[in-house]
C-alpha cells in the first residue's frame, strides 16, 4: 500500500502527501496519542477532523501511517525511502511553471535547480505534526537520502524546529502556523496566519497561497496568509477573528 498520496488540490503541482491523525488517536492498547503536541485552538478548527477525514477507511488509513511509525520507524523509514525510488518521485520533466507572483531569482540556489528539475514535492502531514524529536530526524534522513526532491510541511512546533536551526537539509523547507500553543514564540519567522477572509488576508499585508500550497514556501515574504475552509461551524467559532487573534485572546485569559 502506497504511503504517500495525492488529492485533486496537490496533483496538478506534482506534491504528495504524508498524513496521520490530526491532534490525537486512540493506540491498540487503548492509550492516547498526542499527534499535534502543541495544537492549540487549531484542534477545534481543524479541517482535517471534519468532513471525508471522519470516514472511517479514512481514519483507518492515517491509523495505519502512525502505527507504522511508532511500531518500528526503521521499517517504516526504509519503506519511505523504497516507495521515493519509484520513477514516478524520480522522473525530470522540465521546469515548473512558477506560481504567480514567485521569480526565478528570488529562489535560493537549491529551490532553482529543484524548479528547473521538474521532479516532485512532499507535503509531510496533511494532518498531524512531527510529535517527536526522533520522528522530525526520521525525516530529515529521507529528505537527505532524496536530495533531488522537495519537503515542507507547515507546523506548530516551534521550540522543536528552533533546536534544529541550521541542522536540517536545504531540500526540507517549513513554516509555522499559528492557532498552537507556541504561536507567542513565532517572531519573524516564516509563519501562515489562517483569515476569516480574502479581504482580511490582504487588508493585513499577508500574501495568499490558496493558489498553489507551495507558495507557502516560495513566496518572497514571511507573511503568508490562508483564508478560512468555508466550513460554517468552523467561520462561525472565528467569528471575524484570525487563529492568531484567537490564541492570543485565550492565552490573555488564561493569564488574567
Ligand atoms: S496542528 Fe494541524 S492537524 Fe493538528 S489539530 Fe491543529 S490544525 Fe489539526
């Protein structure tokens, strides 16, 4: 069974997909495991606990990911590298058309050649986040054994990825996203703010990637900006607010 999967979102931009539990599963054993360690208002927002991500083969599936993780990640890691050698992760097919407004020449030397490869993205977790040291080294072992390929994931782990600054691959790229509970340590970090809207996205000088999930990390700004899944309960909960404004009001409260 494939690891890694596309939906229809992802596949026009040649990005594929690793994905757990969002927030937290119940183990074999009965126990509870933390997937999103540091969610924080996110969790009652999340897309990924909503929708088609309830269907229970869906469920199922993600189940499965982290199972294979936990139960033995050096199989699990070689499974990933094996399942990266297929043509499919390898094959060159020219350059990528850029993503308006990204230019050639505000990339780094790595994400030039990446582009003008052609060759294909990981999205680590569409849901989920890397609940672990070892887990975060995990993957920076298989970016490094697939330099040709690009890696990002967006995470709430903010302390996590500051012990690694400097260590990880230049082809293993990241960006926080606030609604966690470390969003007070996000300083001037790439970092996705998620809106209640377009007009708000822009009023507060953010840049959008709702085109194209790598402008997330291509974009010539830290500042990148998500408008709302048009989820009614979700919009409702924000009420006008963004998942920055909203932690702030509960970690103001919880202070207070
Ligand atoms: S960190 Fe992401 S996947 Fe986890 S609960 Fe928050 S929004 Fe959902």
């Amino acid at each position: 069974m494939a690891l890694l999967t596309q939906n229809s979102e992802l596949k026009p931009h040649r990005i594929w997909n690793w994905t757990i539990p969002a927030w937290h599963t119940r183990l074999e054993d009965g126990s509870i495991f933390k997937t999103c360690p540091q969610a924080g208002i996110c969790a009652k927002l999340c897309y990924a606990r909503n929708g088609t991500y309830l269907f229970r083969n869906v469920k199922a599936a993600h189940d499965r990911n982290l199972r294979m993780v936990l139960d033995n990640p050096d199989l699990w890691e070689t499974q990933m590298k094996q399942e990266l050698q297929l043509p499919k992760f390898n094959r060159i097919i020219g350059p990528r058309q850029l993503p308006y407004p990204v230019e050639y020449d505000d990339l780094g030397e790595w994400m030039r050649g990446w582009v003008v490869s052609g060759l294909p993205a990981i999205r680590i977790h569409d849901a989920g986040d890397f609940f672990a040291d070892w887990y975060l080294e995990r993957w920076m072992n298989i970016a490094d054994a697939n330099p040709h390929l690009l890696f990002y994931a967006y995470t709430k782990e903010v302390s996590l990825f500051r012990r690694y600054e400097g260590r990880l691959p230049p082809n293993f790229r990241y960006l926080f996203s606030t609604g966690g509970l470390e969003d007070h340590l996000i300083g001037d970090d790439r970092h996705a703010e998620v809106f209640p809207t377009r007009e708000a996205l822009d009023e507060a000088g953010y840049m959008s990637q709702d085109a194209n999930d790598l402008l997330a990390i291509m974009l010539p700004t830290s500042r990148i900006g998500i408008t709302a899944n048009n989820i009614s309960h979700f919009k409702k909960k924000m009420a006008g607010r963004t998942f920055g404004d909203m932690t702030k009001e509960k970690r103001k409260g919880r202070q207070a």
